[in-house]
C-alpha cells in the first residue's frame, strides 16, 4: 500500500516537472544553461535560484538558444547532433547533421547552425527537418542573425573574415575585419559588435569597423540589455565581465568572475545579468541595473552557455 501511494506522488511530482513548457513561465527571470560536462541542460529560476528542470542531452552540450515560442536549441559539441527541445515536450528530439556543431540561433521557424567541424552553416527547422546546407571557405565558430532574419554574419576559424550567409538564396559574401573574431551579436541599433580573441571589442557598422575597445586577455561573449543601452562582455583570459554603454560606447563598470566566465545572458525582464562560470559548476547572477552580484547558483558541471528565456 505504502509502495503504491508513494509511487502515485512520484508520478505525479514526474508529471508537473515535465509539464513545465520549455519556455513557460515568462513572468519570471528564468534561463537555459547547457552544463557541458554534465551532459545536460537545465531551466533555472534565476531569482530564486531554483534548477526547475533537467534533460539529459549527452555530447557536451556547449552554445544554447531559446526561439521566441520557446523551443530549446543546443549544440551538442562532441557529437555531430544537436537537441531540440520543443515547448510542452517531455523529451529532446536530437537532430544528427554530420561534423562538430558549435553555435546555434533561431530565426523564425527555423535554426541555424555554426558547424565548426565541417565547412558550412546548417539549417533545420524547429521540429526537426533538415534543410540544405551552405558552403563556406572555412570552418565557422560563433554567429549573428542580423535585423530582419535574412542573413547570418559567421566569425570562422582561422580567418580575419565574417561571413556574410544569405539564409533565403543560400549565396555567402566575406567581410575583412583585419582583426580576430570570435562571438558576434547585433545591437538595437543594427550595428554588430564582435569580441577578439585578444581582448578587444570591435563595433561595426556595415561593413565599417567605427570602434574598438581593449578590454581583458581574450573577450568572449556578449548579451545586450533588452532596452539596448548595455552590453555584457564576458573575458575568459581575465576572469571579468565588463559593462559598456552602447551610446556612447565606453565603459561603465568592471566585476570580477569567481572562476572562468563562458557566456552570458540579460533575463527577459532586464533585471539580471547571469553568466556562466565554467570551473565551479554555477550561474553567477548579477542586478542589471546597479551592476552588484546578487548570487551565484549552483547548477551543475561545466555550464557553458546560457540563454534567457524570452518574454
């Protein structure tokens, strides 16, 4: 009887978590983190730093997204797959595309793939089906859709040159930057900002290189605030998050990272900045608007990235 009644809350405590949508509760300050030692993903309560759910998704889950309908999208780094997590599923679908996928964003209905251990972008859609890849001259790492959704600008290893990839007719141009690129990710105002692997930040607009800033030892990833006025650079080289102002662009604040910060990610309602410390399993929470640490969580192995839930 005590089995029986004990098994029956069981089920019923499965069946709430997994009821849980993979975007729900955009009320609340809520993030995905992939956790890339732990083989798994995980939805956290920033605020109150709850872990609300866990899925397994084995491959060194490594760079994540959320769609706007709140699809989970993650790069299964060591494998040739990627995870699809669609809202009100109980399970990932994983999706094999060949090669090493690093990066993934969404547009629209569908995904689009940095495939750093093959020469090309892939596409999917959200559900699953595999659309026609495009050919690059070298193996892309990080990548951008810019305003409107058409096109994807794509850092590549080896090169000094973005990517310029026309999702739509599947034709690539090259930008020469004449510097390193690493993460990239477009502002409000429709100017790129790109991080250096030597610790500078560079501002484009167009194909103009109009600023660049020193920062740390290696610059590595950025989230803007959601009324665009801020942007949030990790530096893995220096241990640091650095705050700038995006008009003007200066420097408005420096905090020190407790082990090495990975990415970052501004919450939906602009309230917190989290950033993923790789070395000591956490989130590590910041307020936004003072630029104070609030808390760190504790969420598991090597969290890599990390992404807001939207809105």
């Amino acid at each position: 009887m005590r089995r029986t009644v004990l098994a029956t809350i069981l089920a019923a405590v499965a069946a709430v978590i997994t009821s849980i949508p993979a975007g729900s509760g955009t009320a609340r300050p809520l993030v995905w983190v992939a956790l890339e030692d732990a083989d798994q993903i995980a939805l956290v309560n920033v605020r109150t730093g709850t872990v609300l759910r866990r899925e397994a998704t084995p491959g060194g889950p490594h760079n994540i997204t959320v769609a706007s309908d709140g699809t989970v999208v993650v790069a299964l780094w060591d494998t040739d797959r990627i995870a699809i997590l669609r809202p009100r599923a109980s399970d990932p679908r994983f999706v094999t595309l060949g090669g090493a996928p690093h990066d993934v964003k969404t547009r629209g209905s569908t995904i689009v793939v940095a495939n750093q251990g093959a020469t090309h972008v892939d596409r999917t859609w959200l559900r699953g089906g595999v659309l026609p890849r495009i050919g690059l001259k070298a193996h892309p790492h990080d990548l951008a859709i810019a305003p409107g959704g058409r096109r994807a600008w794509v850092s590549l290893e080896g090169s000094d040159d973005l990517a310029v990839v026309d999702l739509d007719d599947r034709s690539v141009r090259y930008v020469s930057t004449g510097v390193r690129p690493h993460d990239l990710l477009f502002a409000h105002d429709g100017r790129l900002w790109v991080t250096d692997w030597n610790g500078t930040v560079h501002v484009f607009d167009g194909a103009d290189r109009i600023r660049t800033l020193r920062l740390g030892e290696e610059a590595h990833h950025l989230a803007f605030t959601p009324d665009g006025d801020e942007v949030w650079i990790t530096d893995h080289g220096v241990g640091k998050v650095f705050v700038l102002s995006t008009r003007p662009i200066a420097l408005l604040a420096t905090r020190d990272i407790p082990g090495e910060p990975h990415h970052v990610s501004i919450t939906a309602n602009g309230r917190w900045a989290v950033i993923a410390d790789h070395t000591n399993g956490t989130l590590v929470v910041f307020d936004a608007r003072t630029h104070r640490r609030a808390r760190i969580v504790r969420v598991g192995a090597g969290p890599h990235g990390v992404w807001a839930v939207p809105a």
